[in-house]
DNA sequence: GGGAATCCGAGTCATCCGGTAGGATTTAGC
DNA sequence: GCTAAATCCTACCGGATGACTCGGATTCCC
C-alpha cells in the first residue's frame, strides 16, 4: 500500500466538510458518524489538518470544524502531504526547495545512484496526481448519485 | 515513504545484475558487497526475484544469479511489484483483470466512494512511471560514470 | 453550571521492516 | 569422494509504525 488509511480518512474527512454549504463548523462525530469511522482516531487526523491550516475549528458547544479555504483552492497534495507526512517514494529521497532531489547514496564515489532516475520519475507521477487533483473535484465527484457511467478518470499528467 | 527497501535493495541488485555483460552468473555476496548491503537480508529479496521469473539461479559453486531476460525487456513495474507485492494506493484498493479497480467502500449504498477518483490517478501515475521504465534504462544511467549534466529525468507520462 | 464540543497525551495490540542465524542442499574442482 | 562455494529455506528478533482506545483538560453556548 502506498497510503494508510490516515489519507483515505482524512481525505473523505476534507470531502464531507467540503460537502457542506453553510459556514456553520460541522462537529466532527457527525462526520464519523456518516462515513462510519472511529470517532477518537478521527481527532488526531483533524489535527494534523488543522496544524496545516487546512481546516478551522471553532471550540464548546455547536462547535465543529469547516475547512480554511474554498474546496477549490485545496489541492490534494498538501491534504495528503499533512496526514502522511513528507510524500516521497523512498527513504534514501530528499526534496529540497530547488526542485532538486537528494539521494544519501550518492557521494559514496563516482558512480550515480541507479535507482534514483526511478524513484524521481514515481515521484512526479505521485504528486503531478495528487496536486492536480482539488478538492472541489472529489466532492462534485461523490455528490454525483446518478449513475457513474464509467467515469474518466485520466485528466492529469497526461496528453493522449 | 511510498516503498520500503526492499524495493530500493532489489531494484539496484537487478542493475547490478544487468551491468554485467557476460553470461556467467554472479555471486550475490559479490553483488551485496560492490553495493555495500547485508548479504543475508539480499538473499529474501532475489529469492522473490526468482520466483517473479525476473532472474535465474544457478546453484553450487561457481553459482549465482543473472536476469532472466534482457534488460530492455524487463520494466520496472515487474520488479518493484515482485519486491513490494501487488502495488496499490490504499488498501481498499483492488484492481481486477479487465483494467477496471474495485472499491471495497463501494456498495454501501448509493454514493460513490469519495476518494477513488484521486487514487485511481495516483494508481495510474504510478504504474505509468515504473511500467515506463526499463532495466536496461536504470543500467545505463547509472553507468555513465561521467558528470551528471543534469539528468533529464522527465520522459514519462509527460507531454511537455 | 451542564453539556457539547474541541484538544491533548498516553497506552495497546498487531503487523511489518530490516536484519540475523543456522542449517540443508547443490555443484565445481581437486 | 571431499571440500569449498554457492544457493536455498525456515525461524527468530528488536524496533517502528499503524490503527485504534481511553481519560481527562479545556472551551464555549445556553
């Protein structure tokens, strides 16, 4: 599995408070309740989100939380990025802010690190994915009870 | 980390394994040293190898492994999934024969599931980036023992 | 002030990861 | 046929992480 289900919670989490009109919080046992997840292990999800600023949340009574911004401009990655942490393919796999990528391998010498043209390109299949994907989508996505008809999925990262 | 190790380890003894030229099998301690890695723990890992079909092993002295194809012929979706297992993005994730992917979320009624659209991309930028990706690339890469140049890593999945 | 809610930290149980250990089996070369 | 080199196989082990649960502190509306 590439993912826990700390992103499938927390994301389904994002799409139900996306789902809500009003500018009224949502408690989060509602949101439990109507996917049917653990309440308590939800807590320490909405946490995280909330220290990334992805979500608000207004304390006591008819308290809840409702997200920090318009569902159109959260993108997927940083969701993902705040529940499970920074997104890379392997241990040895360092972003730093320059686009560049480091790789602990290398410096033992000449030779180029084999693997790292691999994992470079997973990574950039894995959040052209993630960060092409907003929020808005999913939720217009799963609003849509009629029938599926075998939705397109393709739309990111990809010409054909 | 998308993947363990175990990925990481395999896929450079497999280069390893395609840098080779002749057909003579290799040792594996002689790879896990020229790689600095625990023997003992390679041996799980080429053994996965073997029963993947991606390399062949020669038993008693003067023994050792080589691939089972050419390296042109080996993509690098065969390797990590033989490593990793079957490589999906969340658990309730199961892809089935006909290319389509089942949701175990799924039939709990009316609504879809909220967060396959977003995993059906990442599924697919993954698999598009290592299905993309030959050995015979890796082998290549990291043989050029020449200054790096800046890699242009971008070839797969994009347009641009 | 009571109750509904968010907060916070600790603890639990199982699984997996990374690696070790020991030995059985096969084979080339002497 | 003995020995050394290699693959094979099974079991084990310590630590980390995942998926929770629990108890309580705090905040705020009515």
């Amino acid at each position: 599995m590439l993912f826990s289900t700390k992103a499938e919670y927390g994301v389904r989490l994002m799409v139900e408070l996306g789902r809500q009109p009003g500018a009224e919080p949502v408690s989060l046992s509602a949101v439990a309740e109507s996917e049917r997840l653990p309440l308590s292990y939800m807590e320490h999800l909405v946490a995280k989100l909330r220290k990334a600023e992805l979500v608000r949340s207004t304390r006591g009574a008819h308290g809840g939380y409702k997200l920090a911004r318009p569902a159109e401009e959260i993108t997927m990655d940083q969701v993902v990025e705040a529940l499970e942490g920074q997104i890379a393919p392997m241990e040895c796999f360092h972003e730093v802010p320059e686009g560049k990528v480091l790789c602990s391998h290398e410096g033992d010498g000449h030779r180029l690190c084999a693997t790292k043209l691999l994992w470079t390109r997973v990574q950039s299949g894995v959040t052209r994915a993630l960060a092409g994907t907003t929020l808005a989508e999913l939720v217009e996505f799963s609003g849509a009870d009629g029938d599926p008809e075998e939705l397109r999925v393709e739309a990111v990262g990809t010409a054909a």
